[in-house]
C-alpha cells in the first residue's frame, strides 16, 4: 500500500487518537476507518449507518475466513 504525507486539523487527529485507542486502532487506521465509512456513505446516501457498518464488519469476516454458507431451506 501506498503512502502519503498529508497535513490534517489538529482537532481531527487528537479525537482520531483518542477513538482509535479505545477500539485498539492506531490514529492513522482510525483515520482510515472513518475515511471507508464516509466514502461509502457517500457512495451509498440511502443507507443507514448501522447496515454500512455491519458490511464492513462482514468484509472483514470474509477476509479472516469466518463466514459460513447461508442455506436457503
């Protein structure tokens, strides 16, 4: 992955910091996190937050392997 430098209010990163050591995130990966969630809410205006968080949730337990197939009985 690619990185850059890039200047942010000092505001955003100390509440970044602060939120990121309570959900075990460092700064940047909070920053991070609430750049995927504000991208897809923007790409998606429709949605709820709730239902865009629990697909980001779901894409992270596709990538560790923890899905189970759903049977449509």
């Amino acid at each position: 992955m690619a990185t850059a430098s890039i200047r942010l209010d000092q505001n955003l990163v100390e509440k970044a910091s602060i939120m990121g050591k309570a959900l075990n995130r460092s700064t940047p990966k909070q920053i991070e996190h609430w750049a995927k969630i504000g991208e897809m809410m923007e790409d998606n205006p429709d949605l709820p937050y709730e239902f865009v968080k629990q697909v980001i949730i779901s894409r992270a337990e596709k990538e560790a392997g923890k899905l189970e197939p759903y049977s449509f009985d």
